[in-house]
C-alpha cells in the first residue's frame, strides 16, 4: 500500500497533507514565482545560445 494511501484515509493527515500541497502551489511553484526564475534562468544561459 502506498503511503500516500495512508495519508489520504486519514482525515486529519488528509487536511493537513491538502493544505500543505496548497501552500506550496500558491508559494514556490506559483506561477508568478516560476516566471519569474525561468526568466532569470532564460537571461543567465541566453548569451550562451546560438540562433
């Protein structure tokens, strides 16, 4: 049985699993955020790129 099956079952690990998994969604891997070091990313490597 996977882990997760354990957690998900759970209602209290359930939420707190959820809210976590929000919390980094909305933080690290918002949209925003990934934007924004992909840009940075994009101009650190660019000079580097033929064409």
């Amino acid at each position: 049985m996977p882990l997760i099956r354990i957690l998900l079952d759970d209602p209290v690990l359930c939420a707190a699993y959820l809210e976590y998994m929000a919390d980094f969604a909305e933080g690290p891997f918002s949209t925003a955020e990934l934007t924004s070091r992909l840009e940075d990313a994009h101009e650190l490597i660019e000079p580097f790129c033929g064409g």
